[in-house]
C-alpha cells in the first residue's frame, strides 16, 4: 500500500545503479561504476527484510494520507486547489481538529512538568495535590524517572478503583493493572503473548469486519491467522453469533483459534454492543475456549438513545463464577478517546483477568525489556481516572468541559448520518457511539472498471478522488475490511460542527 | 529468570487445580471441581504461550530488582535491616537518584502542556518562544494530537541540524530521521527489519559481550540468532577486530550475519571507543557486509581524560565516499541518559543512512501502525537537540546545570573507579563515559558451589547476598554476559557522592 511512497535523496541517485544485475558482484558485493567508484550492493533490501514486516497495511496512515499531506503543502505555497483547505477526516485525532483538552489536565500535566509551579496561587489548590499525588509516586519526584514497567503504583491503584465504580463495585486488582503506551501497545503485547504453533497449528485470532487494521497489521507482522467474522451491516453492524460460529469451524480446518478480538464501541463501524450480544459472546468464548480481547477505547463515546456501554468486565462478573472464574479476558483502555482525545500522550491500561499466574509473570518480564510507558501518559491516565470530584474547586469547569465536547460529539454523530443518508448512493447506520461513521457506498460499473484498470480497490479509487476535488480525506473501506462486492468509507465525525456541515454537503 | 516472581491472588488459589493431570477435560476444557463447580482449562498456559517470549530474559529489571521492592517495602512497614535504606544501583535512572531536571526544558514543557502559562510574566521568553515553535508544529496546537508517525517534521529538522554541529558539517537529512519512543524502540524496530530466513539462513546479529540486555531480549523474541564478540578486559573493554572476525567467521557455519551492534559509549563497561577503532569497525563492516546499528545514547557521558565521543556517522562520512556512500547505518540517541536524564519521557530518535529507499518506506509504514512516539517526548528532544543558545535569556543557567550535572558525574566515575579498585577481590576499569562501572569480581570456590548448589548463577547468588546485607541493589554481570568463569557486576555511577561513598565503602 506504501509503494506510492517515493523518497527522494540525492545520495541515492547514484546507487539507484546496484540493482542493475550487469554489475558483477566480488566476494563483499563490491562492484564498481561506470566512474570507477567502487560501491556495495545494499545489506538489507525489499527482498531481503523481513518478510511479515511486509505484509503489514495500515490504512488509516496509507497513501492517502500522504497525498493529503503533500496537497497541505501545495496550498501552503499557494498552488490553486479545487478547495482551500484540507479536512482530515481519516483518523480520530480530536484536538488535531480543534478540541480543546480538559483544564483540569493539563494544569495538573503542567504542575507535574515544572513543580515550582506548585508556588504559583493561580492554580487551583486540586490540581496541584493531584500533583503532588502523582510526582510522590515517581522516582525522584520526577516524572524523569522511569516508573515501574507495569506502570507506577498508584496510578494503577487510581484505575483499579475506577473500573470498580464503573462495574457497579466488581473488585479490581491493581496487579492486575498494567500501564501502556496508548492501548495499540498494550493490544500488541496480548497478541504477542497468544502466538504459536506451526501451519495448521498456527494461532488464529478472530477479528471483526470492519476492523481497526491496527489488528491485522499486529497479526501479519506476528505471523498469526486472522480469522475474519463479519459484522450485520443490515442490523447496524450488530455482531451474530452464528457468524462468529461460522467464522471459528471454519477457521478449525487451517489453523488453531485462541482469541477473540471485540471493539465496543466500534471502530470503523460505531455500533454499541447490547449487554445481551455481550453475554452471548462471552457465553461463546468460554464454550469454545478462547481469549477474550475486548477494545473499550471508547467507553465514554455513547450517543444514540437506548445505548449504553457495558463492559465486557461487569457483564463476566454478573454471569457468575462459572465465567466469572474462568474466561480469560483482557480489557484495553486509552487517554486518546472518550472526551478528553489526548492522543499524543500515548497513556493507557489494560486489565487482564484470569490470566495464568505463570503467563502473567512472563508478561510482566515482557514490559519490563521496554522499561516503561511515557510517564506523561501515566499522569493524564491517572487524571482520566481520578478527575475532580464534587466539592473540588475544579470540579465545575471539569463536567462543564466534558459535557460540552461530549454534547458536541453526539449532535455530530446524529449531524453525519442524517446527512450522509440524504446524498444517493450513500448509505450510513446510525453513529451510535465510537467516532466515526462507516457508510456503504454504490460506485458505479463505470468507476469500478476505471480504478480496477489502474490496479487499484475502487473504493481507493473514490476516496482519492474525494480528496484531489474536495480536500477531504477519508479513508477506504478497504483499509478495515468490508464484505466482496460492497464498498465504503471511514470519516470522523471529529471536524468542527461548521466544518463538518461543509464536508457533508460536499 | 522471573520464577522468583510469586504473584497472589486469591482468585487464582481455586484454579491451581487447573494443572493437575489427573482431571478430565472434555471438549470445551470443562471439568469439574470438588465441589461440583465447573471450571476450564486456561486457554493460555506457559505451555502454550509465545515460546520466543519465554526465551527473553532482562536482568537489570529482573529479581534482584524484585527483591529490592520488597525490601523497601519491608523497611517502609518498620521491619528491622541491617541497612536503614535500599540503594539502586541497578538502572541509570537519572532523576531517580536525585538529579535535577533542565529548569528550561521543565519550563518549555509546562508551557506547551498548559499554553496559558504562556501568559505568565515569569517564564523566561526564549522558553515562551521555544513552547510556541513546538505547539505551532502540533495538530490543533495541542500536544495531545498525533503527530506525523515519523515525528514532529520541525523537531526532525532541528534534530538534523544538531547532527550537523556535532558531526562538524557532515550534512544530515530530516527524512532520515525518525523520532522513537526511547532509543530502546528504534533499536527494536530496526532490529525487526533485518530478521529473516530460516534455519542456518537466519539472520544474525553480532552484539558485544558484555552487552545491554535489551539486545539480547529483542533477539531472543524476534528468534533471530545472537552473535556474541568479546571485548577486551584486559585492555580497558576496547573492541579487537579480530575478535569481531572470530565471531563473524564461526557465525557463518550455522547462520547468516547481517548487523553489528556497537554500544559507544559503552553499556555496562563504561569504555569511550577510538576513532580509530570506530574506523576499523566501519571498514570490517564493509568488507563483511554488515548493517551497523550504533548505539550513541551517551555521547555527552564523556569523562576520562584523552577521551572524545565520535559518532559512527562523522567518521563514516570522514572516510570518503567508498564508504559514505554505501555502508548501511543507524544510529540512536534519547532523552533519558547525558545530562538530562529524562528517562520517563520516552524521548528519542534513530538516524538511518544509506537505507535502501523501499527499505525505508517498509520502515515509514512499519512505524505508523503504532501512530506516533509520545509527544511530550518528542518535545523534550526538540530541547535536547536546540537547547538555549548564547544570548537568550535561559542560557547562562542551561550551562551551569548542564556543567554541574556533568562534573558531577565525571567526579563520581573517578571516584567509583578509585574506591572500587582498593576492595580485594574487586578489579575496575576506568569509567572513561556513559554511567556504570563493571568490575570484575573474584568469588571465593565456596560461594561459587554454594551458589550453584542452590541453582544460581555466583554472581547472581553475590548480588543477592550484598542486597540482603547492604541494601545496595547491583545487577549481577550474567545478565548482560561475561566470558566463561569471569563474574562481574553492574554498578551505576549515578547516587549521590555522599551516598555512592557510604555504597562504595560497603
């Protein structure tokens, strides 16, 4: 997908010539050029890397957004476009498209960075014993120290408690806490464990489709099997069991199934998942032993009337010890998402339950190789977790704060799919929760037949379009994975209320 | 290494059963209890967990680590020591033993955590200018959006310009830089693009004994095969390039060598390498067809006399286009260790030169499946790399911190080197850069076969007995490797004078 990628340097323009097959090798692959400089034939090549690194795609950061990119720097210099300016509509990047962060955490962020500020009478007295709360748990008082590599105590603590209160009081353990640099690591790192086996005894993970390619990509570069199970695009990218039973037999003939990936809410596709939908996959999971692997990334991101977020945790524990004793799962969560969109802190967690004591020593052994998750990060986890509370000076301005971006969030999901339903050929499920809406999309035979003659997916073909004659970057379907025959896109509903008005009607 | 780690839940005491053969599984892994509850075998089981993973191992946070957590627990629940505090001296963690942060990259980095300080009268302006020119470069002006997967395009450019002035004018393109989450990342990652093949074509990777462990741990999870070469004690841990060509030569019998790792200056041996030395490893690199991989995160750790930091790349470039055009390398450097210590912020970057350019692109995409480094890290480089500059308000007092920092390190090299060399049984090299000493360590016959009789490595057995006594935290020299019947440990130069000497006298 990157070979549109061209890199230009000038000192490659002479070695370009390596390839060429005429030149005659010597023993340490010296060979000489035309003007009698000797060179070297390259160590590490296309054909020599690795090849799982290869097979990696990631779409949401592909050659489309490279394009836009470049198109940025083209109206920068002041080349005329068909638009004035470019709305990036492929990632879920909130404050790149102008949410403003929380207050309360970058104060406390600020605190953290230069302590003499814990002088300074502006700040509010919580921000600064959130603080001080946060800088005793760090080596030194430093938020320069590294922390433990499963993340600083109380941090972990500070999650533990959360998850209590957000489960109706299920317990957490905060051992069972582990601190990550932004869920995609700590994700990685569980897949990393589940992998083994040779051909037919392979790991297999199942994913959904559409996916986060973060997935895929994690699986190609690990050599595991992904195992597709489709989403009811018909029912509102609902997730059927017979689906994923359909998904797993088959998967039994080539490979050996050990995970189950779920995104609640979802990502590309913004459905929220029924507390009964959630038992049944559990159900599911125990009877077909697999590792549960639940995305909450945006727990917090629920809009549509008579959804509610369940996590997979409450739902275990509520099925009694039977599942609550036994299904392994492991639960992801992130600074980026929700209302606070801090994505380039890279903080999250995972909890993990009824891991393997033996496993979980080694995972600890594992996270300990990297030293630890950016402390930033851990500081606005802990904040995320343990934000003001009533009777606090900063708890007004706080709820005030998420409100309003939450409020915002669910006037634009409820803003895109009416309008995105009004333009033919388009057709978009309700934007439930999560940030994006994944509608379906008729090209016709015609556009087909074009980007297919130019060896590329149509929906590509459509979404580069879009940009070259609009300035809006999206992202193809095809990036996330979609049924044979259909087609879509992903686009954020992140833009800005004005902005976003502007992109629909486009 | 971690089966010392006994972890306690009371969720687990029911499952220990699990194990036990003598309960029949049906198909779905249930199987009852005694008292009639089923229960499931685990899906992932240290059997059938990642098998490379198992193979990782990584002392300097490994049990001795363990145990001194515990210690301090211990000692912080009023349990009588034969020490009043634990001392860690196992990981250079700056601002952990004390050491003072950057005021000026405190105050940059609160400015762009909470731009309303930039209100403030009392920040200095050239850190006002400096948070400006960092937030301009972020998505909405926020660090908390994603940057470009590749890093911050400004904070490349500057750090393209360091690399210039340190390098004397060699020129540096910002496209071969890319911005890591610690060195420890663009070590992995590049590590991950050379490893191929299979069998006795498996990639190997020549790395230093001693050597730092996140080497050997990468290795050892990516199943690429470690080349062990040898550096000369006796002559302060200098590299012998025939010991390079032993090792390469008996590599080549069982599998396919393509990097060399160089750690300069050296980590856990302290040694600062020659130019001559860096030239002559240049040269065999070329000649064998080696990828270098220089590890350079302490090139302001300079401290003996007569010793200067050379980076791979000036000398690459010096010797002439034979080799600065073709020899493959990259080189790694961090915010965490010089200095400034800022091992939290998971700051770093790697230069590539000389990559094949569908190599580099395979590494672009490579890196944006996992978004982008953290920000505030990023930032923290930007600093490092364009710190106050002579005239600008902040710059008298950036000299003096950075000038007490390092002297004070350079004193306490000399010190550890003099103390250490009057302990029987104790020989030291000197500390000539980077922030450990590595002592050799005669271990009386008895210790060594009571020490074995118990299953341990003697050195291992050494540091857990000097913990348990002395409260000092070392980490015995097996974990980085040491030649066969030699025993050492690793020692940070990094507590405090007053407390290194009372460690040192211990």
């Amino acid at each position: 997908m990157f070979d549109t990628c061209v890199l230009k340097f000038s000192q490659y323009s002479s070695q370009s010539r390596y390839s060429s097959p005429s030149f005659c090798h010597s023993v340490d692959g010296t060979k000489m050029t035309e003007n009698g400089v000797a060179t070297r034939a390259k160590v590490l090549t296309i054909d020599t890397m690795n090849p799982t690194v290869k097979k990696v795609e990631y779409a949401v950061r592909g050659p489309i957004v490279q394009r836009a990119v470049e198109l940025e720097k083209e109206l920068s210099e002041g080349i005329k476009k068909p638009f004035a300016e470019v709305i990036k509509a492929n990632i879920g990047d909130a404050h790149a498209m102008g949410q403003q962060p929380i207050t309360f955490f970058r104060q406390v962020l600020a605190l953290c960075s230069y302590p003499e500020l814990l002088n300074d009478s502006t700040f509010p007295e919580d921000a600064k014993s959130r603080a001080r709360h946060i800088l005793q748990s760090c080596g030194g008082n430093s938020m320069g120290a590294y922390s433990a590599s499963q993340g600083i105590d109380s941090v972990r603590q500070d999650v533990a408690r959360y998850i209590e209160r957000r489960d109706g009081g299920v317990s957490c353990d905060p051992d069972n806490i582990y601190l990550t640099t932004g869920a995609s690591d700590g994700i990685v790192t569980m897949l990393k464990l589940l992998v083994c086996g040779q051909g037919s005894n392979r790991t297999g993970v199942m994913i959904s489709i559409p996916q986060y390619p973060l997935y895929s990509a994690a699986l190609a570069e690990l050599g595991a099997v992904q195992i597709n199970y489709y989403l009811n695009e018909e029912k509102c990218w609902s997730l059927d069991i017979s689906e994923l039973q359909r998904a797993l037999d088959e998967a039994r003939q080539h490979c050996n199934p050990r995970a189950l990936c779920i995104i609640n809410p979802g990502n590309p596709t913004g459905q929220v998942q029924s507390r009964q939908c959630i038992e049944d996959v559990i159900r599911f999971a125990a009877k077909e032993r697999l590792f549960l692997m639940a995305d909450e990334v945006y727990q917090d991101n629920v809009y549509a009337d008579g959804c509610q977020f369940h996590s997979f945790k409450k739902v275990l524990f509520e099925m009694g010890p039977e599942y609550s004793n036994t299904v392994e799962l492991a639960s992801f969560h992130s600074t980026s998402k929700c209302y606070m969109g801090e994505c380039g802190f890279r903080g999250g967690y995972m909890e993990i339950i009824n891991m393997d004591n033996e496993v979980k020593a080694q995972l600890t052994k594992l996270v300990s190789v990297r030293l630890c998750p950016p402390v930033p990060g851990q500081a606005l986890m802990d904040l995320v977790v343990n934000p003001p509370q009533p009777g606090e000076p900063s708890y007004a301005n706080f709820i005030k704060e998420r409100t309003a971006t939450l409020s915002a969030l669910a006037e634009k999901a409820k803003l895109t799919e009416q309008v995105l339903n009004t333009v033919p050929g388009i057709r978009c499920n309700p934007v439930q929760g999560a940030m994006y809406s994944f509608p379906s999309l008729t090209i016709p035979e015609k556009a087909v037949r074009e980007a297919r003659d130019k060896g590329q997916q149509p929906d590509m073909f459509y979404c580069m379009k879009m940009l070259e004659e609009t300035g809006i970057c999206l992202v193809p379907g095809s990036g996330f994975g979609q049924r044979d025959g259909t087609y879509h896109f992903r686009m954020t509903i992140l833009p800005p209320t004005d902005k976003l008005k502007i992109l629909l009607t486009k």
